[in-house]
C-alpha cells in the first residue's frame, strides 16, 4: 500500500516536475527588487565595459529543481549594474495557482535581482553557479540588454511556461541567437538525436519514482528524437552547447567560462522503483499465505488496490486528455495499472 501511495505521490510531483523543471521558487523582496530595477526605470546605454553572462545553476534536491537553473547576468560597473534576469518567477500565491498548474496554464515571469543575492540564494542552498561571458560586440549587448528590460515591462514579463519549448533555459537562448543575427553552429552533441524520455530520466533519476510517473503520463511524443535546438530546454545542454559554439565566421561564442558537468546522484536501491515494486509484491504473498492458514480473505486489500489504481488511473487520464503539458499522452504503460490490479484479483480469487 505505502509503495502504491509512493507512486500517487510520483504523479504528483511529476505535474510539478512538468511544471516547473528548471526553475526557482524564490522571488525577489521588496528592497532587493528595488536595489536591482533603481537605474531601470529609463534607457541605459551599456558602456564599453559591460559584460553579458550566461548563468547555470546545478540541481537541488527538490523534484522541480532536478533539472538546473539558468539566469543572464548583465555587469556594467560604469553604470552601476550587476543585475540577472531570472525568467524562473511564480508564485504559489496565484488564484486557482494548482488548478492551472495541473492544467498546464500556468504563468511565470521575468524577475530582476542583484547578482550578489543570486549567487548567495544557491550556495545556500548547497547549489554552483556557473558563468560564460558571451564574445558579443557593443551593438549586440545592448540588443539583448534592451530585450530584457521590454521583457521585463509589467504588461510583457508574464509568459505561458511551457516545460520543454518554452522556459528558463529556452528564453535566453533565444533573445541570444536574436542578437548574433547569425547561424549558432555548436560541436557539442550531448542529447542531440536522442528521445526527450531519455534526456529527461537522467536527470530525474533512471528507475526512481519520478522516473517511473513520468514514463506512465509521457506518451508517444517523448519518444521523438531532438534535434540541435530542442534540446536546449535543459540547462545543462545549453552550458555546454554555448561553449562549443561558433558563429559563421568561426569566432568562439564563448570568450571566458567556468564550468562543469552536473553531478547528478544515483538513486539508492532503497528508493528504487523497482525495490518497491518487488516488497509490494513480497507484502501480497505473505498476506496470501497468512489468509490461507487462517482460512479468511483480507478483502480490503482488494478494496486498497482498487481505490489507489482507480486514482492513478483518473490522474493519468486527466493529464493525458485534459491537460496542455507537452509530451504527455496515452501510451501503452498505461494498461500496466488495471493489469496488475487484475492480476492482484485473480490471485485472491485462486488462493
């Protein structure tokens, strides 16, 4: 019964996971948010100086934050500005926030913070933060520094999240390769060619329970093979493809980095998926055993299984027809629920 109740709770976290894959919860206060906008409220003209980051944060602990972060640092010392742009904002707060969550209609938006804040929030919460200066000319700094602040204007910086196509990671590639007006051409192939299942299981854990609701709610387009950009919905993707990448012209995209790969934890055996499967199952020939010395039938394990699959069954089908988060649709481990639940009936009716 706990590892089926594990499983519910696997889905749950799964919509949350979907939700909000490479985000952060944290928003900004009022006193930090107004340090970081103060000289933001006209045109600035970035000097000479100014540096343009790409920022990448490792994985958290919490299921949402398996996936990494990535902000855009803004550094104009002439100006006063150490400022990221966090397109990871949203608030728990919101109206009707879980029932849009679950839906698939939920917004963020684009917040400002002091870099000083934003690097000391992740160290204190056991995460690094990464940095590549962009090799971009004047013209092109102040492009994508001017896109930021309209982004950023009250009636723009709400956005549909869209867990693959549209978030955190994907924002700021795009306003990037906008201001280059020109090919990104990158040697780094990590996941490219290789289905969104994957990529996705290897941050959340091969055989976790995570990992085991993602694969019972993703449907057959999660299966399809990404190319060169759609794979760049993952932080960590985006890191290393920015710092293999050259223009047309072959000139680095990247001038300075500090790096490295994500050291992503293996699931122990005890959290494993599997594990579980096996104990539930160990659990059910032991009650089996016990009925048939006793000469009674625990009929509410029937009832237990019953209710669990059942609401399994209404999660996973809700999420499949009613809701607008990519990937998810019917697939054929969606059987699996009401044959084991058969199969959990057959036995007692055998024994």
């Amino acid at each position: 019964m706990h590892k089926r109740l594990g499983v519910i709770l696997s889905l749950l976290l799964v919509c949350l996971t979907i939700c909000g894959q490479t985000t952060t919860t944290h928003a900004a206060s009022k006193n930090r948010k107004a340090v970081a906008t103060r000289n933001l409220s006209h045109p600035i003209a970035l000097s000479k100086d100014a540096k343009i980051y790409l920022l990448t944060c490792t994985p958290g602990n919490e299921v949402w934050s398996k996936y990494g972060h990535t902000g855009i640092q803004v550094q104009d010392k002439s100006n006063n500005l150490d400022i990221v742009f966090n397109y990871g904002i949203f608030s728990l707060m919101d109206n009707d926030f879980y029932i849009k969550f679950i839906k698939g209609d939920t917004y963020y938006q684009l917040g400002i913070e002091s870099y000083r804040y934003f690097q000391r929030f992740y160290q204190s919460i056991g995460r690094a933060t990464y940095w590549q200066e962009l090799n971009l000319n004047q013209t092109q700094k102040q492009q994508i520094f001017d896109a930021l602040i309209i982004n950023y204007r009250p009636e723009n910086r709400f956005y549909l999240y869209n867990f693959v196509f549209d978030n955190c990671a994907t924002r700021p590639y795009h306003l990037i390769k906008n201001a280059l007006q020109d090919s990104i051409i990158s040697t780094y192939t990590g996941y490219l060619n290789q289905p969104y299942r994957t990529a996705i299981s290897h941050y959340t854990g091969p055989q976790s329970w995570v990992d085991f609701g993602i694969n019972l709610i993703f449907g057959k387009r999660a299966d399809q093979l990404m190319n060169n950009e759609q794979r760049l919905f993952l932080p960590e993707e985006l890191m290393f493809y920015l710092a293999e990448a050259q223009l047309s012209d072959g000139t680095p995209l990247v001038k300075n980095q500090h790096i490295q790969a994500f050291n992503i934890a293996r699931v122990p055996w005890y959290a494993n998926c599997w594990t579980g499967i096996i104990a539930l199952a160990i659990i059910l020939i032991c009650i089996n055993i016990i009925d048939r010395r006793r000469g009674k039938i625990s009929w509410w394990i029937d009832l237990v299984v019953g209710i669990i699959s059942i609401i399994l069954l209404v999660i996973v089908i809700f999420l499949t027809f009613f809701s607008s988060h990519p990937l998810v649709g019917f697939n054929w481990r969606l059987i699996l629920l009401p044959v084991i639940h058969l199969c959990a009936r057959i036995i007692y009716w055998l024994r």
